[in-house]
C-alpha cells in the first residue's frame, strides 16, 4: 500500500496522507512520497492547484511516534537542506539533522511551491499534521475538525514548522500551546488559523469548487502573488522566528534526552492520545 495517493483531476492534483490505520501519522516514507507528488504536480503543466487530505477518518496525528512503521533512525534522501545523513551519528547531533530536512527544510520547501496548495481537513489535525496544513496557501476545514499542538508535554516548545505566532495572535498562540488543548474548527476559523468551515458531507465539493475557481486564473500570476504574499511573511520574521524556535526545540530534545526516558520526554502515542481525551 503506497502511503501517498495521487490523482489528477482535470487542472486539480489530489494528494492524499494514505495511513489510515495509523491516523496518517507521517514517517520518513511518507514525507518523501509527499514531496514526491507535490514536485509531480509542480512539474505536470495541466495542474493548477494542489489539494492535500487525507484518507480514513482523520486528516493525521501528526509524526509518527509509535507504530510499526515508525523510521526515526532510517537513511533517506536529502532534499530540502545540505546536510549529511543522521542515522550513523549520535545524540543531539543525529536528531538536529534528521529534522533540519525531514521537517523544518520539507516543509520550508512546501510552503514554497510556486502552485497554490490547498490543506482539505477533516477530523483530527495534530502537531506535525498542522505543519503540513500550514505550509499550504488555504485551509479548509470540516465541521468536524479539530486542532491541537499537544507537544509542550513532551517537554518541547511546538512543532519544528513554528508558524504558531503569525497564523493566530501571539497571546492566543501561547494558550493554544500552554494548554495543548484542542479547539474545533469554528474556534480555528474565528482567531484566522483556516479559512473556511463547511459541513463534513460538503467538504471535497467545497474545496474542489474553490480549487476549479483558482485554476481559471493564469499560472504564473497565481505563482508570482504567492511568491509576494510569502515575500510579505518573510519579511515580519517567519523565518527567523522558525530557525530560533527549531533551536530551542531541540534544546529541550536533547534536555529531555539527558533527564529523562527518551528525546520526547518519555511520551508515546498511547499517552499522547489519553492526554488529548
């Protein structure tokens, strides 16, 4: 079973986290037949716009941190950074590596495609899983989504994709982490986080309506006023503000490395879970 589905619908590619049995939480696998099809759909001139969902009952759980599937110490392709392979070195230094490409370069690289990208979401949208919807253009939301970044139990400061203060208010960014409770799609709509809300039974036609009325409009325009609207971003300090957070975050990994169980404070999916509930 391939962990990615995609398919192109007439100007529309349709790429989908396919680990349903895992609630699509990502490992290495995953992520690089995610980029796989994105630089497909980007290199594919019928398609105008990328939509990203998932299958199953949730759009992802976020990082994989407990199932057989789980690759935290596999070799994979470079990609998005320079730096050298992380599974033959040791402590901080191999997991600094490993997510300076896997997650914080991946999806660096994503929120730069030069196509517009759409995040399709449905039920559970956890920590890493909010790094893939945001480094997508627009969000749209199910009624029974939610969201959460629960991660500060781990010991650590939010997710690698630290996009936190600029896509709600930075007071409301530090109680969404503080707390690591879930909000639900309409409180996520009413402080910006996604842009829409629709009933569940209405969400593909939404965002396939959305993306067909995107599509209509010339490529390189489309290209050129994300390219500004980054630029805009890029310049109030996402970048910065991501780099300075990457580091603290793996301050705390490697803190928690040296006190603790584990770089993740002991913490596994099952307890993550329960602490959700």
């Amino acid at each position: 079973m391939s962990e990615v589905l995609y398919e192109v619908r007439d100007s529309v590619a349709w790429v989908t986290l396919h680990r349903p049995e895992y609630r699509n939480a990502q490992n290495i696998v995953m992520l690089m037949k995610l980029d796989d099809a994105y630089t497909q759909a980007v290199q594919d001139d019928a398609v105008k716009v990328i939509v990203l969902c998932g299958s199953g009952k949730h759009f992802s759980a976020g990082h994989d941190i407990g199932t057989p599937g789980r690759d935290i110490d596999k070799a994979f392709e470079r990609r998005a950074t320079t730096w050298y392979s992380h599974e033959d070195r040791e402590g901080a230094e191999a997991m600094f590596v490993r997510e300076s490409e896997a997650y914080l370069g991946l999806c660096k690289r994503w929120r730069n495609l030069p196509k517009p990208t759409i995040a399709m979401v449905h039920g559970a949208c956890i920590a890493g899983a909010l790094m893939l919807t945001w480094a997508c253009d627009l969000i749209i939301a199910s009624d029974d989504a939610f969201f959460a970044d629960p991660v500060v139990r781990m010991g650590i400061p939010g997710v690698e994709f630290f996009m936190h203060p600029y896509v709600m208010s930075p007071r409301k960014a530090k109680e969404f982490l503080f707390l690591g409770d879930r909000i639900d799609a309409t409180e996520a709509h009413r402080i910006g986080m996604i842009n829409r809300v629709v009933p569940r039974a209405e969400l593909a036609s939404t965002v396939a309506d959305i993306a067909a009325r995107i599509s209509e409009k010339p490529r390189f325009a489309l290209a050129l006023t994300k390219k500004a609207i980054n630029f805009a971003e890029d310049r109030m300090g996402v970048n910065e503000t991501m780099d300075h957070a990457f580091a603290l975050h793996h301050l705390a990994h490697a803190h928690s490395a040296m006190t603790q169980s584990d770089h993740i404070g002991g913490q596994d999916a099952k307890a993550m879970k329960k602490a959700m509930k």
